[in-house]
C-alpha cells in the first residue's frame, strides 16, 4: 500500500508540476486571452466537445454561434488551442495582408491527407510553390484554355441529354466530371472520360474525411484512425486517386520523351515534373491531389449550387436565357474567349451572387507567428484566426435586410465591397480563380443554350455542411428539360 501511495504521489506532483511548467511557458499567452470578448467554455476543453459530437448539419450553426455581432473578434478555446474568431471584413483583411499571419494551423491543416500540398502548406514552402504555380494561370495561359473548356462543356451538355424529362438528379457528379475533365485537358495534358467514375463520390468523401479528423483531433492518431469506420474509405478512396495521378504522370512523362519535351508549356503538369522545381514525389503526388479535387469538388460545388439557385428561382433564370439569346443569337460554333465572356454582364451577376451565399471555403484559418494588433487588440502569438467568409457575406450589416436572399443584382451597386471575399485567403493567396470562372461561365452559357431547370427543393430548407468545401446536405438535384 505505501508503494501504490507513493508511486501516485509522485505520478501527481509530477502532472501538477508539467501543468504548471506548461502555463507558465504561456502566461502571456494567457495574459493577453483574458483581455480579448469571447467565452472560455468548459475548463480544458473549451468548446472542443461541443465539436467533437456534433452532427454533419449542426457543426455549422455550433461554429457560428460563437462569432459574436457586438465585438469584431471572439475569443473561444479548443482545448489548450486559443482561437479568435471573426467576421468582420477589416479583420479578414489585416490578416490576410499580415506576415504576421501567414502561418496555418497544423490542428486544423495537418489533419488533410495532402499536407505537401498548397491548401495546408504555410510559410516560404507555400510561397514558393504559389509562385511556381502562378505561371499556369497567366492571361496569357489562360487564353489558350477557353477552347478546351468549352468543348468539356459542350460534352456535359450532351451527358445531360438522357435525363430530359426524366425525375429530379443530383447534377453535381455531372458538374464535377465536366470540371475534372476540364482541368485534365487544360492542365495535365491528359483526358479520361469520369462520367460516372467511381473515383468521383470517394473523392467527394474526402474533404469530408478531412474534416471529421478536425473536429475529432483523436483521429489524427495514426493507431486510433486504422481502427475507425472510415479508414477503409479513405484508403480506397487514395488507391483510386493515386491510380488517377499515375496515369497522367506516366502519359505526360512518355509524352515529354516522344516530344523531346516541345510539349510543355508552363501548364500544372509541366511546372510539378520540370526537374528545375525540384519537387519531390510526395509533393508531386499532394499537389496533384490538391489540384484535382479543388477543381472537381470547389468548382464543381460553387456551379452546383448555382444551378440550384437559379432552379429555384425561375424569374432570375429566364433573365439570364434571355442575355443569353441575345448575344448568342442561333449561332451553332462561337468563339469563346475573354472579351466575349465580358459581354454577359447578368451572367458575372448570378455568379458573384453564388459565391457570395456559397464560398467554396466558408471559413479559413491562420495562425500569428507573433504577436499582432487587429483592430485595437492585442492578438498573441500562436493564436489561431478563424475567419468565417460565409458569416461575413450572409451579414445585413453589410448586405441588408435581405442578405439571406438569392438577388444578383445586388452586385450592380456594391456598397461593402470589403465584405465580399471570392478567394479564400485573399488575392496573394489565389490560385486559379480566374479560371475557375471561366469554367463556371462556359459552362452555364452552353447550359442555358440547350436546357431550362427547375427544382423541389426549397431555398428556406437547405442544410448546409461546413466542410473544407461548403456543400448542400440536400444535394443538388434538379430536372431538366430541352429548351
């Protein structure tokens, strides 16, 4: 009995004396936390149980109802982890534009099965590979796309013809082949037909995967996760990835030796395999990852959720066939390029507004590597910044009375242009986005050319998922018929 005492004395005093040593190591930390509005939560875990519990479609309204209207940033805890969450624009900004927040944090961004690639890297590394990857979506690269995007577009059209006048579908696996396709052509030199690919809802899946590994941190434990339930998804889902990037890697190396390298110029492919880039096979492998799926699954669900939208909305539906007709005229072969996309002003509209209710990144994070004044606090260092874009833009502070409505011509006069982010992470951090709206305007001018929509769903019943990706737990289902 006296040893048994004496070994959990000790085992005590040595807790008591780790906590202790582990406070003191972050008493500013903690000096400064306690001047900061927000809410401690329970002790130890802060609001960390509520997360780890909580189901598909009430994680976010959890999120949500710690970021409060009368202060622009909210102090809550995930266990030992200090988080600041806001909506406010003027924060979202300075700290966007701070090299004091560049950093993102490994509890939320290490939990990603990519983590060489550009979503979760930080620092110079992501630095360096956002410069690299820039040159792939130049203007000038760009122009040479339209063509092979609008022939992608024509294809889904034809795809779509079997469900005329059939029941409701869920258009988004459509929609994501189209833009997979799409970014295949454009940017890997390389085309598979995907319709109906069962890479598609395992790829799905993943960003889900990710995110549950947030919320349930244990997860992360490699032992832990090789006993869970989605284990098994998760390596089928890798093997049919992995397959998917073999195959464009060993065609474009093949390609390269048949050409004497003449076919590269400066696309995705070209940047990860030039031996100058000194990428390795994993970042090789994570980028490609990164690429593929935010093009099948940010894209894809933005421009599913627009179809959606103007399903339910047939008034804004018809106004955008009628812009449609009017500079399409019956013409079968039109040239797509940047002036003539310039030209569907109601179009940029219904876009913007899409991306305004939807981000494909409704909230984002970055961590301080050092202490930081935002907006009148003291922000400390290793305080992770949760910024929710879809709070911010569905704000009537910013938006009106109407802010949760569906109403493009809002964006005919914008008041608060500072509370509109269409990129996650601000300009310096955007790659693609340009041509991701090239993809979602052909796309929907070669749609409404050869189809009307309509829906079931209702606008005031959708749930919405705060996934990596934001998603509509509905789905996206429509019905379609010939114009």
């Amino acid at each position: 009995m006296f040893v048994f005492q004496s070994l959990l004395t000790f085992l005590l005093t040595t807790l008591v004396f780790y906590v202790i040593k582990f406070r003191w190591s972050r008493r500013r930390l903690y000096e400064l936390a306690a001047k900061l509005p927000g809410d401690n939560g329970v002790p130890l875990l802060g609001i960390l149980h509520k997360l780890a519990i909580a189901k598909r479609e009430d994680y976010m309204d959890i999120v949500l109802s710690y970021i409060r209207n009368d202060t622009p940033i909210t102090r809550v805890w995930l266990g030992p982890f200090l988080v600041v969450a806001t909506k406010a624009p003027e924060v979202m900004h300075a700290v966007f534009n701070s090299p004091q927040c560049y950093d993102k944090p490994s509890i939320f961004y290490g939990s990603l099965f990519f983590t060489e690639g550009l979503i979760p890297l930080s620092g110079k590394t992501h630095e360096r590979h956002r410069k690299i990857f820039n040159k792939a979506f130049t203007p000038k690269r760009l122009q040479e796309l339209y063509g092979i995007i609008k022939d992608r577009a024509e294809v889904c059209v034809k795809k779509l013809e079997p469900r005329v006048n059939q029941e409701e579908f869920d258009v988004y696996y459509y929609i994501g082949a189209c833009s997979l396709e799409s970014f295949g052509a454009a940017n890997l030199n390389f085309h598979d037909d995907l319709y109906g690919h069962e890479m598609l809802p395992y790829a799905d899946a993943g960003f889900a995967i990710g995110m549950k590994r947030i919320q349930q941190p244990w997860l992360n434990n490699e032992f832990i996760f090789r006993n869970s339930k989605i284990s098994k998804e998760f390596d089928y889902m890798m093997v049919l990835v992995q397959e998917y990037v073999s195959k464009v890697v060993n065609y474009n190396n093949q390609l390269t030796i048949e050409t004497n390298g003449a076919n590269k110029v400066d696309k995705v492919i070209d940047l990860l395999l030039d031996p100058k880039h000194d990428f390795t096979d994993q970042e090789i492998l994570d980028e490609m990852i990164v690429f593929a799926l935010t093009s099948f699954d940010s894209t894809a669900k933005t421009l599913s959720s627009g179809l959606l939208m103007l399903a339910m909305h047939q008034d804004i539906q018809q106004k955008l066939i009628n812009e449609i007709d009017s500079i399409c005229g019956t013409e079968k072969e039109l040239t797509f390029d940047n002036d003539f996309l310039q030209r569907f002003t109601y179009l940029d509209l219904i876009v913007k507004e899409t991306i305004r209710l939807f981000p494909a990144g409704p909230i984002v994070a970055r961590e301080t590597s050092d202490e930081i004044d935002i907006c009148g606090y003291k922000i400390p260092k290793k305080t992770i910044m949760v910024m929710s874009i879809f709070a911010m833009q569905r704000d009537p502070k910013y938006w009106g009375d109407d802010a949760h409505l569906y109403r493009p011509e809002r964006f005919e006069n914008l008041e608060n242009p500072q509370a509109y982010l269409p990129f996650t992470g601000g300009k310096r951090m955007c790659i693609g986005y340009r041509y991701a709206m090239i993809v979602m305007k052909t796309f929907l001018i070669n749609f409404f050319r050869n189809y009307k929509i309509d829906t079931t769903l209702k606008y005031e019943d959708l749930k919405l998922e705060m996934s990596l990706v934001l998603t509509i737990l509905n789905r996206y289902m429509i019905s379609i018929k010939k114009r």
